[in-house]
C-alpha cells in the first residue's frame, strides 16, 4: 500500500543528497514521521500547511520502509494514521511530487 509524507523540501534535498535515509523534525521530538493515507493527505495539509510553500509529497511503498510503521491515533480520535518509527529509507519513495497550495492557500490533489 502507498502511504504519504509531506515534506520540506529543503529536508528532502538534504536527504536525497546526504544519505540513504530522510528524516524529518518529528522524529526527532516526537519519535516517527507523520504519514498519511490517500484520503489522509488533503486534510491534514489543509490543517498544519495552509499557504505554506516549499513542499514536496512523498508517496511511499509501505512494504520497502525498512523502520516499523504503526497505526495509530495519538490525539483520541478513531481516524488512524500510519506513523513511521525511525529513519525513512530513500528506496521506499516511489514518487515525489511539489506539493504547492492553490491561491487561497488551500491544498487539492
């Protein structure tokens, strides 16, 4: 199944250009990678994102992540989101694409 990821491009880069592996602020302070389903990725963009430029949409492969991935809901809710717990092996990406809001600030697939 794919999974999503939405990333800073300037953290992408780095990783695409440094390592083998991407990693993100959150795994830092909070131990995973924030990831979302297909019907996931709108609005959780829409929440956290809104106007914000200089992002790229990662589609994963969630069968080559090499870290564990968990489903889970960490803010009481019944929608589970897929977490990944560790480091994002770059092989798992199958496509990156720029993930750029429309005029309003609002975010379409």
């Amino acid at each position: 199944m794919t999974i999503y990821h939405i990333a800073l491009s300037t953290d992408w880069k780095k990783a695409k250009d440094n390592t083998d592996f991407y990693q993100c602020e959150s795994l830092q302070t909070e131990g995973f990678i924030h990831c979302s389903t297909r019907e996931q990725i709108i609005p959780v963009a829409n929440r956290f994102y809104k106007g914000m430029e200089g992002l790229i949409l990662l589609n994963i492969d969630d069968d080559k992540v090499e870290a564990e991935i968990k489903y889970e809901n960490l803010e009481g809710g019944d929608e589970l989101f897929p977490h990944i717990y560790g480091t994002l092996n770059l092989d798992a990406v199958i496509m990156e694409s720029e993930f750029t809001p429309e005029a309003d600030g609002y975010f379409t697939l």
